[in-house]
C-alpha cells in the first residue's frame, strides 16, 4: 500500500508491461499466429471499460517487421487515460496524471485475465516477460544548474567525477546532458529492479527524469494468470518504497504540496 497519494505526484507515467513469445516459422521471422484473433476478442472484453478504439501508424507493416510492436489502443473516450495497448506478442496497461495505486492495481489485475480468456489457444500464450514501470519528472534547469549536486542534495544520490578531469581545460563541470542507470538483482519477485536518472523534459520544460522498473523474466515468472496479483504486489512494493526513499525531505514536502 502506498504511503501517502502525493498532491504533486512528479508522476509521468505508470507502465505495465506483458510480453510472449512469438512463434519462429524461418530464421529472423516472428510472428503471433493468434493476433488477429485475439485483437476481437479482447476488444470484446475490454469494450465495457475502454470503448474507444485507435489503429495507431505500426498496424500497417509487415506481420514480421511488428514483433513485440504495440498496434492498437483502446481507452475510455479519446485522448484519455488510463488506456490498454496491444499487439503481437505484447500487451501494456498505461496511465499518467489519474494515477491511483488501488485503481490501477484492479485494472492490471482485469487486464492480464482478460487476456487470458481472450486468447484462443492459451497452451501458446508463453509469457517471457512482466514488467512494472514508473517515470517521474521534476523540472530541473541542467543549463545553468549541476545536476550533480541536484542528486546529492535532493535524492541522496552520490556520483561524482574526479575534479582533476577539468583541470588545465576549458570544460565546464556542468553537464549538459546527463544519463546514468543500474540494475540490481532482486529476491520477491524474482526478477531484476532497475533505477535509470536522465536529463530530459516535461511540460515543454527542462526536466530530471527518473524510471524505477521492476522486471521479471522467464523461469522466474510465477503461474499465470493466478500468480499475477503476488507479483504486482511485490513489484510495487519495491518502486514504492524507493520512490519515498529517494524523495524523501524537501522533495517529497514539495509533492505533497506542504
């Protein structure tokens, strides 16, 4: 359960993410023989709850060049929020401002059930992966301000270059542009947590971005669909408890409107 629902979420988007294997009938070919099938009868499902249905741009290639693609999407009225997307051999669940933890866990749940009846030969649905996303943003001009310090100060990240790198040259300290991630192995669920900071924009400002991914693959995915409720609850645990972590002070008292 999270904390606290945050006045000023920093939230840019809430993610999860379902892919399966696709079937191989010639060397670099994939393909889901049961797409076009399971597109209907999903929609069917999934009409009551997200009724508005968008073809977007990559429903038109190749079956083989759209391997683990997103091609369609269906929402509750358009250019609204949450929405589903769908296409071979992937499924995702996306939300942004609206997002509430209790909300969008039933509508996961929902979702990875529905797509479990919808599909017509599920002895073929062979999940490979689940994965949990959060992308958060707080503007942050990295032009005039060290993004270094920034971590320090506000997030209790430490990375620090040797001083000695802009002695006797005309560099700045400052970055301009700035990525860094790493990938730790994680115990429940099984699986790896990834912490990815990058310098990037949000409402056409400057921003520091920040994704917390949780992701589970392969022999360590649990039986599905009933496993599946266990798993996002571990997974959000762990974002949420490195969120508040990494926010807490003067960030967290800024989103929580304080």
């Amino acid at each position: 359960m999270s904390r606290k629902v945050l006045k000023n979420k920093p939230l840019v988007e809430a993610l999860l993410e379902i892919k399966w294997t696709l079937a191989t009938p010639a060397p670099n070919v994939r393909l889901d023989p049961h797409f076009k099938l399971l597109l209907g009868r999903l929609y069917d499902r999934l009409s009551h709850d997200y009724p508005y249905h968008e073809q977007l741009p990559s429903s038109i290639l190749p079956d083989e060049m759209s391997a683990h693609m997103v091609q369609h999407r269906f929402r509750h009225a358009p250019d609204d929020w949450p929405l589903v997307q769908i296409g071979p051999g992937i499924l995702t669940l996306n939300e942004t401002q609206k997002y509430l933890w209790d909300d969008f866990r039933a509508r996961a749940i929902n979702v990875i059930r529905k797509l479990y009846d919808a599909h017509p030969k599920t002895s073929d649905l062979k999940v490979e992966s689940l994965l949990l996303r959060y992308i958060d943003a707080v503007e942050f001009d990295y032009v005039s301000e060290n993004i270094f310090a920034f971590l320090q100060d506000k997030m209790n990240v430490s990375l620090v270059l040797p001083a000695s790198l802009f002695e006797g040259n005309t560099i700045r300290k400052i970055p301009s542009h700035f990525s860094w991630q790493s990938a730790f192995q994680c115990d429940n669920p099984r699986g790896t947590v990834t912490v990815r900071f990058a310098t990037g924009q949000k409402n056409d400002k400057p921003a520091l971005m920040w994704e917390t991914i949780v992701q589970t693959t392969n022999s360590n995915l649990p039986t599905l669909p009933d496993g599946f409720a266990d798993w996002i609850d571990a997974a959000h645990a762990i974002s949420d408890d490195w969120f508040f972590k990494l926010i807490e002070g003067e960030l967290e008292r800024r989103f929580s409107g304080d």
